[in-house]
C-alpha cells in the first residue's frame, strides 16, 4: 500500500506566476511590515539588524532604463535561451522523469518556470516546480523543506536560482541541506544560468551574460517582494513575501517568460555543454578574486562586494552603492543598463582589470570600519 501523502499545506498565492507554472511556498505578509527606503533600510542592515527583517521600497525605473531594459531583452534573449536550454538538459541527464524544481525565491522563480516549461516540451516531463525562501545567514526556509520532503525523494530534487556572483548562496544553501539530508555535491546543488565563478557544473554558462529578469525586481518576478524572517510567522509557516498588487500595470514577468520562451524553440537541440564558456582555466576562484578587489579598494567586509551583472544589479537597484566596477574589456552593450543606473544614482564608474565577470557592485560603507 502506497504511503499517506500528508494533506497539502493551503497556500495563498497572490502573484501572477500562475499555479501551473510554479507552487510558492511562501506566507502571504503584505500590508504587515512598511517597506523602508533604501538609505534607512542600508544603515539598519549595517548596525547589525538582519536584512531579511525588513522591505525595502521598491525601485521606480525611469524611461529610460526601462528602454535599456527592453534593448537587454532583444539583445540577450538568444543567450538566456541557449543557457536555459543547457541547464534544462543537465537537470533532465541527472534526474530525468522524476525531476522536482526548487527555485529560490525571487531570482529563481522565472528561471524555474523556464527550465519547466522546456522539459515539459522536450520530454513531456511535467516537473513539479516550487519556489522556496534561502536567506544569507538564516539558510533555507525549514518549513518549506519538510513539505518538499515529505513528497519527494531527496535524489529528485534539483535546487534553482537566477545566476551566481561569488557564490555565498551556494554555500549557504549547501550548510542548509546538509541538515536536512547530508552531505551533497556541491558542483551539481543549484542550477543556474550564469556561473562566472565556477562554482557549479550546472550552469547554462560560466560567461557573465546580461539576463535581463536581473534588471528589475518585483515587476519580473510575479510581483513579489524579496523574502523575509519576521516575528510572528510561526515555526511550521513559510518564510514571508509581500505582493504588490499595485504594480500589476507594470508586470512584466510573462513577457520576460515567453520571450526566452519563443527564443527557445527556435533553437536547436543544445546538448549539455555550457552555451558559452570563458577561458577559466588558471583563473583564480571567484571569491579569490573578491579578496583581491577587497584589498585594493581597503574593503574590511567582502559581503559589501557584489560580482557580476546580476549581483551588480541588485546593488544599484536596492543598495546603497559607493562605485560600480566595470571590466576593462567588457562591451558597452553587456553594461549600458549599469552605466544608465550608476548615472541616475550619480555612482562613480571605474574600469577595473576584472577577470571572471563584466562588472562589480561595491556597497557603501555608512557606519565606522566597515
């Protein structure tokens, strides 16, 4: 006799993922905590009060950004296709037809519809797809986990994000997991577009490639706020996430979705070698190379420095930067949405000889020997 599925956890998913695409295992928190702006949310963070205790206010882009946005988008759709084909062929070589998606919340979740979306037509797999909270220094959502585990094996599950910087998450989620079913490969844990750190062999590639889900927040993302740890969500809950429902006239997950989506089917069969890869050969790791820029600028807290496009990103839309480094060789096409950000934000721009990535966000110190 088959065993008892325990009852399904009822969730309540305002966002406009739709349920065949992803189940969020997330607390519906909206309207609970006020989100904070950038300069107060970045001075709280570096007194010591965790970031996943609080929202920050959401990034208005300006027309012109959203123009950069677009310009992304038509110029990169065929590389984040390749990528998301690659990585898909990887995930089906490793766990064929019993494969579970786990993405991490909120960067992983289009990438996991994606990847869901291509074994679905490549192999007729209809993967089940969640998405999951991990916050740094908090790890995973345990919550979360214990549902996931109580319906699927651990060998089916195949964890999901967006890209790499130098891999902090990936170590964090690796601590995580750890505790809930032992030791894993790390080279083959998370699955993610970008890897120019080198840290994961399923990756769609280890070159810092623009994706342009990374240029904007909720508004590609379901509507969702990044997640949060807050007092009052109980033990046995999931981690929180506000939706903004107010910024439905500016969603546009599914035309970031069905645009890789389109560029997809016109590719042919990728097999699973990387869409394009650097030369890594010899290069230092990508938290060696984060040492380094560390001690050239006099940076006493490597978590202020944030490697790659995406991670770059996200400094400039809900940080508060003190420079942003651009590789020396980089194309301007591969950064002009940074340089339009850095601009707006009057950020000085440096040309840096960065090996791994195309550019580096530095978070700006603003309390005493940091």
């Amino acid at each position: 006799m088959p065993p008892v599925m325990p009852p399904m956890i009822p969730i309540e998913s305002r966002t406009t993922f739709r349920p065949d695409d992803v189940l969020l295992l997330l607390t519906d928190i909206t309207g609970k905590l006020v989100p904070q702006p950038t300069e107060e949310r970045e001075r709280l963070i570096q007194s010591g009060v965790h970031y996943s205790e609080m929202l920050p206010l959401e990034y208005i882009p300006s027309d012109r950004y959203i123009l950069e946005y677009y310009r992304a988008l038509d110029t990169f759709a065929d590389a984040a296709a390749r990528a998301v084909a690659v990585v898909a062929e990887k995930i089906y070589a490793k766990k064929q037809r019993e494969t579970v998606l786990v993405s991490l919340a909120r960067a992983g979740t289009p990438v996991g519809v994606l990847i869901k979306r291509y074994l679905q037509r490549q192999y007729d797999v209809n993967a089940t797809h969640y998405t999951i909270s991990i916050v740094r220094g908090r790890g995973l959502d345990t919550a979360a986990m214990r549902h996931i585990l109580e319906r699927h094996s651990p060998r089916d599950i195949q964890f999901v994000d967006g890209w790499i910087g130098k891999g902090a998450v990936l170590e964090e989620l690796a601590s995580a997991v750890r505790v809930f079913v032992g030791e894993q490969d790390k080279r083959t844990l998370l699955a993610v577009l970008a890897d120019p750190a080198n840290v994961t062999d399923m990756c769609g590639t280890h070159d810092d490639i623009p994706i342009a889900s990374s240029f904007l927040n909720s508004t590609v993302c379901g509507l969702m706020s990044r997640t949060v740890i807050r007092p009052g969500i109980g033990e046995n809950e999931f981690h929180g996430v506000a939706f903004y429902d107010e910024l439905k006239h500016e969603d546009r997950t599914y035309e970031f979705i069905d645009r890789i989506e389109s560029c997809i089917s016109e590719l042919g069969a990728p097999g699973t070698g990387d869409a394009t890869s650097v030369a890594i050969s010899g290069l230092e790791s990508g938290f060696e190379e984060v040492r380094q820029i560390a001690e050239c600028f006099g940076i006493g807290d490597i978590n202020f420095i944030k490697p790659g496009i995406g991670e770059a990103t996200r400094v400039l839309l809900r940080r508060v930067p003190d420079m942003l480094l651009i590789a020396e060789k980089a194309e301007t096409v591969l950064v002009s949405h940074l340089i339009q950000l850095a601009e707006e934000k009057n950020v000085p721009v440096l040309r840096y000889p960065l090996r791994r990535y195309s550019a580096c966000g530095i978070i700006k110190a603003l309390t005493p020997d940091l």
